[in-house]
C-alpha cells in the first residue's frame, strides 16, 4: 500500500487528544480521508506536548512529536519527522512552513493564507520577517510539484517581491475554500423569520488577539447602550477566553453573551439560528471557514477588511 504523510501543526490539541475547531483541522481530515479513499496509508504528523502513535480507525493514524508550538521549532519538528517524509510516497504540507529547508520533491503544499502580517513591530522587524517568510514559502513552491492556495492572498503576496516571487506564484494553483452542501443546507424559508426575530449575532471563532474576540465584546457593548435588543454567542477556545470572560463581567453583558466552547462537527448547530456571523478579524486571516459557512447557510456575514475575507 502506499503511503502518505499529512504535516501540520496540529490536528489533535498539543496537550489533548481531541481534534481541534477550525479551518486547518477540517481540510486536513477531509484531506485524510480522500488520500485513505484513493489508496493510501496516511500518517498525520504533528507537534504534541509528548511523541505518541494513536490510531483514529480507517487506516489513518496520527504521530505526535514532541516539539513546541512556536515558529522558532519548525525546523525541529522538520528534521524530527524528515525519517517519515522521505519514506513516504507523497507528503501533504498543510502547515507550508513545516518542512522547512527539508521539502520533499514527492510532495504538494496546502497554503491558507498569510499569517505573518502582523501591523505592531518596527518597519525593521517587519521587513525581516517579510524576508524570512519569502524564502521559507520560495523553497516550498520550487520543491513541491504544487502548492494548493485557498485564496489569493498569497499569490499575490509572492508577486510583490520581484522575478523570484512571480517564478514561485507561476507553481501555485488557486483552489477556493469549500463548505459541504450537505451539512451546512440554505435555509427554508420560515427559519429566516425566526432567525431575524431572536436577533442572535454569533463568533463562531478562536478566542486569538487576530480573530477580534475583545473587539466582539466591544462591539456588544456599545449595541447595548444604543438600546439595540440582540443577543450574542461567543462559541470557541483560545489563550483569550479567560480574557473575554472578564470584559464580559465588566461590562455587565452576561444577560446578552453566552460563552461556550465549539465542538468540531457542531459548527452548522452552532450558526443555524444566527441573524449574523461576525467575523471582525484584526490580521492574519485567510478565507475564514465559518464565513464561507455562513452564507452557505443562509446567514449575512460582518467580516472585517481583512486577508482573504
């Protein structure tokens, strides 16, 4: 049987073994299952707070390396898993910078959008990092047979640095981010009436400074005192949410936001009864998924001028 190798950051939770919300883990599952569909034997490696081999059942089983979840780790976690990748017959880089400077020929990259854009820092710092990531994506587009991009983000981020960047743009292939029709259906016609009556807003987000979580909970605040009736849920994780608990007290916006942690398959639950899907991300933004989600079903989405939104 052949064999394939999906890298990324995490699937899993670092510290847990429950696969984790969001966009990346979605694709990368989904990933999974075609490639096990098409034949293969697939291995998803990532970072963990421990080296561990767990099966997850349909031939598709996923190792952890221990290595910390920083940037300053990526070629820690490429030289750690180099044994893997060059024994397999295709490996899938769906965090690009993960290989890096070990990129495989037999290989493709998954691209989901620039995450190094953040506006604090010196022009300096700025630069240095523009650099850093340039060369870091330059390698990828000239090993890999293709690099898959769910937006144009990047492409045109690459033709911003010249002929080397307009070489690496020509090996990428613009794939659009996707929702299934099936579990996220338009809605029928009297579950719009109900949605506009109850007035729910809904951040269906990580609880991260990128994502806007704080700026949310602003944003329900002054509603509130413009005597707007609404109410709001807040359904996610992050290094934030005991950070917007507390604004939440302070503001007195208990009786207007609830707070709860999403479950990876309980995103069309989640946003079913939304009036709107907010989406107020600050930087390092691609093509957000619960956007995409939300018009597939029905909702009218406040994205902020952001990335791929």
């Amino acid at each position: 049987m052949s064999t394939a190798v999906i890298l990324v950051t995490t699937y899993l939770g670092y510290g847990h073994d429950q696969v984790q919300h969001g966009g990346r883990p979605r694709i990368v599952r989904d990933l999974a299952c075609l490639l096990r569909e098409q034949g293969f034997e697939v291995t998803i490696a990532q970072k963990g707070s421990r080296d561990a081999e767990l099966e997850l059942g349909g031939g598709i089983r996923v190792r952890k390396f221990q290595v910390p979840v920083r940037s300053w780790t990526d070629i820690v976690f490429a030289l750690r898993t180099r044994p893997l990748v060059e024994a397999a017959d295709l490996c899938v880089y769906a965090s690009c910078e993960d290989g890096y400077p070990f990129f495989a020929r037999r290989s493709i990259g998954i691209q989901h959008g620039i995450w190094w854009d953040r506006p604090d820092g010196s022009p300096l710092r700025r630069a240095v990092t523009d650099r850093i990531h340039f060369a870091r994506m330059a390698a990828l587009c000239r090993r890999a047979r293709r690099v898959i991009c769910v937006d144009t983000n990047l492409i045109n981020w690459l033709r911003l640095h010249g002929a080397a960047g307009h070489a690496a743009a020509a090996r990428c292939v613009y794939l659009p981010n996707y929702l299934d029709e099936d579990a996220f259906p338009p809605p029928p016609p009297e579950l719009i009436g109900t949605r506009y009556r109850n007035r729910r807003l809904v951040f269906l987000r990580r609880f991260e400074a990128p994502r806007g979580a704080l700026p949310f909970v602003e944003m329900c605040s002054i509603l509130k005192a413009r005597g707007v009736d609404f109410q709001a849920s807040m359904i996610g994780w992050g290094s934030q949410e005991a950070a917007v608990r507390a604004r939440v007290a302070a503001l007195g916006l208990e009786d207007r936001i609830g707070i709860s942690e999403s479950r990876f398959d309980g995103v069309a639950e989640a946003l079913r009864g939304a009036a709107l899907s907010v989406v107020p991300t600050l930087y390092s933004e691609g093509t957000s998924l619960s956007a995409v989600e939300s018009i597939g079903m029905g909702i009218p989405v406040i994205a902020s001028d952001a990335g791929g939104l």
